[in-house]
C-alpha cells in the first residue's frame, strides 16, 4: 500500500513524502479500513512542524487524524463491524464513552494516521459513518465535527433551541458548529477577517456577521450592541478569550477550543459579570460522535467542502487548507 509520511523531525508539512508499505493486516481485536477520504485540520500543521504535543516526530509516522473508508477485513473477536461496513476513525482511540481519556490520538506520531490506503485501527476506534454522506463528507467529522459537536450539545449547558452562538472565523470547526447550532434553532453570530467570507457565512444561515479587522473590539460589540450570546465556540484561545468572555449572554459558556491563538492570557473577570463559564473542549469520545452522526443523518446535514484533492495532491491539500483561500474543510480523495 502507499501512505504519505512525515519523516523523524520534520518541521513543515513541505516534508511530506509517499512511502511503499506492506500491506497491514488486523490482528484481534482489529479493524482493517481502505480509506477513501481524509481531510486536514489545524492540529494537523502542528504536528507536521513538529509543534504538538510530545514535540517533534521521533520516527516517521502517517499524519492525520480524520478520515472514512470501508472495512476490508476485522480481526478475532472484533463483534461490531464486518466487511463491508462504512465507518470512519475515531479520534481518540481509547475513549468510547464517559469522562475523557486523553491518550495517543490518530495522526500524532504515536497513533495510526488515516493518511494511507490502508489503516489498522482497534475496534473502539471505530465508528460508523452516518448513513447519509459519502467518504469525503464523513471524513469530515471525526476531529472538527465531533470538536463542534461536543462544544454546543455536551456538558451542562447544551444549546436549546432559541439559543445564540457565537462562532470565530471559517475552518472546519466554526462551520459545523454552525450548521449543528442552525439545525437545532440556534441563531448564530460569526466573525471573519474577510469581507467576502462573510458573505458566505451569512449565505450559510448565519444572521449576524461580524469583521474583526473593521470591529477590532468585536466582542464587546456582540455582548451589548447585538444582545450577547449563550454560547461562543473559541477557536482562538488565550488570545482571543478575553472577547469572547465579553460577548457571553448571562449564565452563557466560552466553549474553549483555543488553538489558533494561544499566547495572551485572558482575565477571566468577564465570566463574573454575567454568572459565565468557560470549559474546555479536546475533540470527544465515540459515543459523541455516534451522536453527532445520528443528528447528521436526522437533520441533514452536509459538512461544507471548501476544496477537495486527490491521493499525490497531498502536499497540495495541505497549501490549500493553510493559505487564505481556506474556506471549512479541505478534502484529500482515494481512488
């Protein structure tokens, strides 16, 4: 089989090569997938420039954490899934349910990576894809989808319908969480840098937009001169809290994702103000993302491709997902 690699110590996803492996078969407890489809998330160019958690790649590994396929073969005593089945990895792949098990995650150098052919994973690391999409939809959801997901509807404050939500910029996250908090009657607020993105934003049902290059105070601005919302989905971190705190209806909650800006230090005593909270968010188990793929296929939904490249395009996904062009999720296709 080939698999795009990144080698020991690599520092940008410009060292991408393709490598000829064995073709690898599951032992028990096993599931073998021939991926279809993967897409790219923000964590995946920290892991590439060797920035994640753990550093830099101690041996070459096969990146990314979301893709979709069909089961090929399982392994003895494998119960939930036989050949044929259309499923898509699980990101963490030991946490099925309850309180999180943080633990190697799928493409971080420690655990498998969906960029390959073929990918052996264990059977709690495997879901099936909600019925309505194909591969390059599903392959969507195990990072970014089940993130969104785990943002609006789980914890203690789950949206209900009437909510606000406030979502920040155009990747991945942002735009489910916007077409999840739409479909349960949510009203939904964005920001975006770009005059022309936010156009599409508001094509896609958002009822307020916001350019925090024109706004630069755009938190306050949502808190008192749009009424403030219940729920913000914080993609930024530290260095955007601080405005997302202000922009909190009363009893509301700063879903704290926080990786694109993480640097800065917000004073939390904004959440004082309006009996706020903040809790953090690290993707979620499989039993969310069963959840999310059931209110997938009950509402809907379609994951917003922005670009979609083939196999040896890789590097190309990559550029494209990271440039300014970036528009929700960028899509790599097996044949």
């Amino acid at each position: 089989m080939r698999a795009w690699m990144l080698p020991a110590g690599s520092d940008g996803f410009d060292k991408l090569y393709v490598e000829t492996l064995p073709d690898p078969t599951p032992g028990p407890g096993e599931v073998l997938i021939q991926v279809h489809a993967c897409s790219i998330n923000y964590r995946d160019f920290a892991v590439a420039a060797g920035k994640y958690f753990g550093g830099a790649l101690k041996a070459p590994a096969v990146p990314l954490s979301d893709g979709a396929g069909q089961v090929v073969a399982v392994g003895e005593g494998v119960t939930q899934f036989k050949e044929g089945d259309r499923v898509q990895g699980s990101f963490f792949m030991n946490w099925v349910d309850g309180p999180p098990r943080m633990s190697a995650a799928l493409g971080d150098g420690f655990a498998p990576g969906m960029l390959a052919e073929l990918v052996v994973l264990p059977e709690s690391g495997v879901v099936p894809m909600a019925e309505s999409l194909d591969y390059a939809e599903a392959a969507c959801l195990p990072c970014a989808g089940v993130t969104a997901w785990n943002a609006l509807y789980e914890g203690p404050r789950a949206l209900v319908p009437g909510n606000r939500v406030l979502v920040l910029g155009s990747g991945g996250v942002s735009m489910l969480a916007l077409q999840l908090a739409r479909a349960g009657g949510c009203e939904v607020i964005a920001t975006s840098s770009s005059h022309q993105k936010l156009e599409r934003i508001r094509d896609l049902g958002a009822a307020h937009t916001v350019n925090y290059k024109t706004i630069p105070d755009w938190g306050r601005f949502v808190g008192q001169e749009l009424g403030g919302v219940d729920k913000v989905v914080e993609v930024g971190g530290a260095g955007t809290a601080e405005q997302s705190m202000a922009a909190l209806r009363t009893q509301g909650e700063v879903a704290l994702i926080g990786v694109l800006s993480p640097e800065g230090g917000p004073n939390p005593r904004g959440l004082m103000m309006t009996a706020g909270s903040m809790r953090g968010i690290f993707v979620g188990s499989a039993a969310m993302a069963r959840r999310l793929n059931a209110a997938v296929d009950a509402n809907g939904i379609k994951p917003l491709i922005g670009a979609r490249f083939g196999f040896e395009q890789a590097r190309d996904a990559y550029a494209h997902a990271w440039g300014p062009e970036s528009f929700a999720k960028t899509v790599i296709e097996l044949a």
